[in-house]
C-alpha cells in the first residue's frame, strides 16, 4: 500500500492550480442518468471517486470517453468527460459499488425520475459518523416514490416517474438537496425544496440542469423551485474549482509561513474559512488568477471555529484548520456541528506533539512551539490532508501511512505540493 514521506519545516513558495471540485463533478457525473443525449463535462479531476463512480455508472449503461488534460488560457485544464446513458440497462447499484463511496446513492433520483424503479445499496463512505439517507428518502417520499428497505437495498418505484411537489428538509443536507433537484429536474410539475443547502457545489449542479433544459429560480438561496420537465438534454459544463482543495493548500501556506499563489481558487467560494485565516495573521489577496495566501513569519494567532453549512465554515477543512492550531500561539477551540465523528485526526496529531483535548463536539487546541515527525495513518479523506499539513510543519520525517484516502480527494496532491518546494514524496508498494 503506498505511503507517503514528508520531511517538514520547507516554505512554500510558488503557485499550484486547483483542480475542479470532486463534491461538484461526483453529482454532475450523476447527472447524465437524467438524459439520453451526451452530456460533457469539462475540467474534472483525476480522482480515484471519479473513475470508481464512472464504473458504477457504466453499469447503468452509461458509455463514456475522457479527453485527457488540456492547456486554457488560465493554464492546464483537468479531464473532459463525454457521457451518454442512451439506455439504462440496469437499475440496480449494487452493494459492492455503492458501499466504496456514498455519493454512489445519489442514483438513486435520476434513476427514479428516467425509469421509475431504482434499487441502491444503503451507503458507506468515508466513518465520520453514522450518515443516514433518510432525508434523502423523505426527499423521494416527496416526489411520489413508494420506497422499501429489503436486505440492505433501497427499493423505490415511482409508477409513470417521479411528481412534483414541495420537500421541506429538517435539516440541511447537500446530499439530499442533490438528490431532490436531480429527482425533480424530470418530475412532472413543480417542485419547491425548502432548507435546501446552498453549497456552491449545488448551484454548480443547478447550472448544469438549466443547460440541460430544466428550470430553476432560487439558486444559492435556501429555496429551490424547479418546473420539472418530461425530457432533459445533453449539455457541456465545466466543473467549477474545488474550494477544499483551495483552503487545504491555503492553510499548508500559512502553516509553513509561505507565499503562493493558488491558480484558479475564489475567494467568494470560502470566504468563511478565509477570514479565520485572515484572522490567524495570513495574508490572503485577490489577483487576476487565483488567490495568493501569505505568511511571513510571526507567531500564528489562535482563532477558533465551528463549522456549519454553506456559507459557515466547511466541515471539510476543519481537520486541516486544526492542524494549523496545533501550532498556534496559545489556544483555539474548535467545534464540529455537521458529523458526529470527525475528529479521528486527534490522535494522529498528537503523535506529533499535538495537545488536543476532545470534549463532546469540541476540540481544545492547546498551541506547541514544535511538532515532531513520526508515523500516522490516514483514517479518512479530510483527516489525511490534516496529517499532510501537520507533517510539512513538524522537524524530522513524518510517514503517512494508508494514503489511498487522499487518493480519493485531492488530485497529485505530492506533485503541487513539491512544486512549491514541499519535500514529500509517495513511496510505493
Ligand atoms: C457532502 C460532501 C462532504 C461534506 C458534507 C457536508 C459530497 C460528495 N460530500 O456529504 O464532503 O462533508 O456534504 O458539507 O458532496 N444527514 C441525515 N440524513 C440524511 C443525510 C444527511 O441525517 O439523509 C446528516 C448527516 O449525517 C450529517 C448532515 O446531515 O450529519 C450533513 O450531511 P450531508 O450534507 O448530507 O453530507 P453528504 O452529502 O453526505
């Protein structure tokens, strides 16, 4: 299995691009279950979620092609997909496929809404905490759909397709409100989704249905309201930039008091988790390309957080944003509202040196002066790119164990990390 070997305490310096968003390409790619024409997605990063989730689409019948990268004006563009589910040859997203990432339940809509039957495996994914579907269930309920549980499968008809109606989540959840406009992209009538997470990622995905002629008002607000139509077409779309992507490499800058400019990143994207980084004593600029993320030395100021839903800080850097405090000058408290079980970091840290003290749905950060390199295991997605972090600052080597994790969300993550002057290498086998 490969490893990955840091040997800490280099500045960055530099500029690296960023890639398209896995969170926008994994729904978009979902997204062509809704037509028969061909659907082409531009920029889409080489992920290892990416290729599984076009196995399990190719098993619905969907044909695709992939162009390899390609040079923009704003510098190297990721894959092109070409996608066409002329016909869905089977309904059935099997447990071995579905229980290797999550999103893959997000067939289940389109496959309602295209064919009126659908039967997907109840999900895994990354063990950050229990992650139920039944929003998206209550999401298809809406809709029309008759739904049973039988042996660990979802089995959903919806006679004559899905209906529109109004869908009023308890809670927000971007998986959900995917499911529910993809379901009702191709549901007869109207339908209103309130509480609907207003990620960038899901308007991403609501641009790419009204190319594909569906109509939606509301897009990045909490109220969706879309008129369903009998028949989707195909459409081209470029993936917008991945903004974790973005603010884990922005935090890796402040993290080792560097200066680089990150192609193609938006501030508007994650100004949240920018201004706690502002706030850290990180320079974070505007320029025509992307952004530049700055620290010259100077202590980094304990700032604490709590994650929340778009536009609030993303649960997804908060594993990297504790790996900065870890290093900060006195300290943070840092709180996780979205899952229940996301703090499998803590411990890998403080193999580090790290003093985190776990209470609840709060991490106390108590700022060291160094960290020390040594073995860690990857335990999931986010929570490995924390430890790539906490290795570029701590003295000595640090052993990235079970990388296949960061395999999954950040594209030649040692490639752009070492262009900018990063001693970190993959060893392989
Ligand atoms: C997506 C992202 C993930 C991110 C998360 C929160 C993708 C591919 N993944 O995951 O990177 O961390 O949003 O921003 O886009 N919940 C329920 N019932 C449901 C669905 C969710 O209770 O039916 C709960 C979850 O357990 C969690 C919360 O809602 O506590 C938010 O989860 P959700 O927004 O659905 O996350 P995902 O869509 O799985």
């Amino acid at each position: 299995m490969d490893r990955i070997k840091i040997t800490g305490g280099q500045r960055l310096e530099g500029s690296l691009p960023i890639s398209g968003a896995k969170n926008a390409a994994l729904p978009l790619l979902i997204a062509t279950l809704l037509t028969s024409d061909r659907l082409t997605l531009k920029n889409v990063p080489n992920l290892a979620d990416v290729a599984l989730l076009a196995r399990i689409l190719r098993n619905h019948g969907v044909d695709h092609s992939i162009e390899g990268k390609r040079a923009s004006p704003n510098g190297l563009m990721g894959e092109t997909y070409h996608l066409t589910a002329r016909d869905i040859v089977d309904t059935t997203a099997p447990y071995e496929m579905v229980s290797r990432m999550r999103a893959s339940f997000w067939v289940l809509a389109p496959l309602l809404a295209r064919c009126g039957q659908a039967r997907v495996s109840l999900p895994g994914g990354c063990a950050i905490g229990t992650r139920p579907v039944d929003l998206h269930l209550l999401a298809m309920k809406q809709l029309g759909a008759e739904i049973d549980i039988d042996a660990g499968y979802v089995v959903a008809r919806a006679k004559g397709g899905l209906r529109g109606n109004r869908i009023v989540f308890p809670k927000v959840s971007v998986g959900a409100t995917h499911a529910a406009l993809l379901g009702a992209a191709l549901a007869r009538g109207e339908t209103v989704i309130d509480n609907a997470a207003r990620e960038p990622e899901i308007c991403d995905v609501a641009h790419c249905l009204i190319k594909m002629g569906a109509l939606i008002d509301g897009i990045g607000t909490s109220t969706l309201r879309i008129q369903g139509r009998d028949r989707l077409e195909g459409a081209t779309h470029t993936v917008l930039p991945d903004r974790i992507e973005a603010g884990t490499f922005a935090m890796a800058v402040a993290a080792t008091g560097g200066d680089v400019v990150l192609e193609g990143a938006r501030y508007a994207l994650l100004d949240t988790a920018l201004d706690a980084l502002k706030k850290t004593g990180t320079e974070v600029t505007e320029t025509e390309t992307g952004l530049r993320v700055r620290r010259n030395g100077g202590s980094i100021e304990p700032i604490s957080v709590e994650t929340q839903p778009f536009p609030g800080f993303p649960t997804d850097l908060q594993a990297q944003f504790m790996a900065l405090m870890t290093r900060a000058s006195g300290t943070s408290v840092i709180r996780e509202t979205i899952f229940e079980n996301r703090f499998m970091h803590v411990q890998e840290l403080a193999r580090l040196g790290a003093e985190i003290q776990l209470h609840g749905d709060s991490a106390t950060v108590k700022g060291v002066k160094r960290l020390t390199g040594a073995p860690v295991m990857a335990t999931d997605l986010r929570a490995s790119v924390s430890l790539v972090i906490a290795g570029l600052m701590a003295d000595g080597e640090t052993m990235i164990n079970r990388v296949y994790h960061l395999d999954r969300g950040f594209e030649r993550l040692e490639e752009k990390l070492s262009g900018c002057g990063a001693q970190i290498e993959r060893l392989t086998g």
